[in-house]
C-alpha cells in the first residue's frame, strides 16, 4: 500500500474512533482563529471557501452563516454524518485533504483548522500544495497550528524535528514562527499571530497556543 494510503487509513482510523467515543469533541462553538478567518475574508470579498479536514462542522458553520459557499472535506465517515445534521448549508465530502483532485471548481479561500500539524514534513508539504492549487489566482489561505509553545510540546517518541507522538497514531508537529513562514514561502504572507484558543473536551478545560498565518496566492 503507498505511504500516502497507509496515512490515511491511520488517519481515518484515528478520527473514527475518537468522534464515535467522543462526539462532537470540541463542542458547538466555533474556534476564536475561524472568528478571526471570517473577519479577513469578508474584507477581502471573498464568497466561496475549502475547509480540509472540516470534521463536524463547528468551524465551517460560522462561514455559512455569514452567507459564505462552503465546502468541507474530511476523512472521517462519523464525522461527515455529524457535520449534515450540525450544518446542512454547507457541502461536506468523504475525503482526504491529501487528495482533492475530485473537487470540481476554484475557491476565494481555504481555511484550514489545526491539520498541518498532524501530518510528518512530506505530507504537510503535500495538503499545502492540494489547498494552493484548489485557490483561485489571487485567492487566501488561513491555517491555525500547534505551536513551540503548546504544553504538549516535546511528549512522546520523536519522529522528525518539533514533531512528536503525543498520542499512539496521533504525530504533532510544533511550529515555531520562522517554520511555519518557511511552509508558506512560495506565498505572499499577509499576517501571523500567536493566539490562545480555549477547549473543554478530554481531560477538561484548558488553552492551546494556536499559531496562525493569513496568505495570499499570486497572480499569475
């Protein structure tokens, strides 16, 4: 089986497990970064928006009630079921966000939720060039990520530089600032920030330092 199968039959595997035992893990509200997302795309117009890795919706709601056209894509058949009834105007796809060929059409905007992180070195590169070549000329990125400073960091076997296996089958990569600028520098960077995101799911309350970047792609 070729590694990019073998990933994302782990990964399925993963998040199957966790939505069929959890839920909707995160809770109904979306995260502060998706509240942030939307602000910067309606002052640039944008209208059509890709969320890879969508999982139940929480996050693709806020952008499609804000009269937003929306497509998720996510890997987990539980959670795309959870997603229909947690957001029907929104367009969900049982799919990885490694392969994307199979969406017809370019987008204003991909907003992508705490996946890059989740992958190893070669398969990030990959989601960032299936997202860019889903973005119409002159269209946005936003992507939010664990960072160096998350209390995670560091736990677990090493697999590659920053990243770790903080969960069996879960890897976490931490980006540092000038890593994360460095996975978009074949963009034009618009914005980046560090920015708490609270959660209670899990072990109960708690705050992730979320690193987030605002991208634009050129014009031909």
């Amino acid at each position: 089986m070729p590694a990019i199968e073998c990933i994302a039959t782990s990964t399925k595997d993963y998040w199957d497990r966790r939505f069929e035992d959890e839920g909707k893990i995160w809770g109904d509200m979306p995260s502060r970064t998706a509240e942030h997302a939307l602000s910067l795309f309606l002052d640039k117009g944008v209208r059509t928006i890709l969320i890879p890795g969508s999982g139940y919706g929480r996050n693709a709601r806020i952008f499609s009630s804000a009269g937003c056209e929306v497509a998720g894509v996510e890997i987990s058949p539980i959670a795309c079921g959870m997603a229909h009834e947690h957001d029907p105007r929104t367009v969900f796809f049982e799919a990885s966000a490694l392969d994307m060929e199979f969406l017809i059409g370019d987008f204003d905007a991909v907003y992508c939720f705490n996946v890059l992180h989740l992958f190893p070195e070669l398969e990030r590169g990959l989601l960032l060039r299936q997202c860019a070549a889903k973005l119409k000329e002159g269209g946005f990125l936003f992507f939010t990520v664990f960072s160096e400073e998350e209390t995670g960091f560091g736990e677990g076997p090493k697999i590659e530089e920053n990243t770790f296996e903080s969960k069996p089958g879960r890897p976490v990569h931490y980006f540092t600032e000038e890593d994360l600028r460095d996975h978009f520098r074949e963009l034009d960077i618009l914005e980046t920030g560090l920015m708490e995101d609270p959660e209670d799911h899990g072990d109960g309350p708690h705050v992730h330092a979320l690193r987030y970047i605002f991208a634009g792609k050129p014009d031909a």
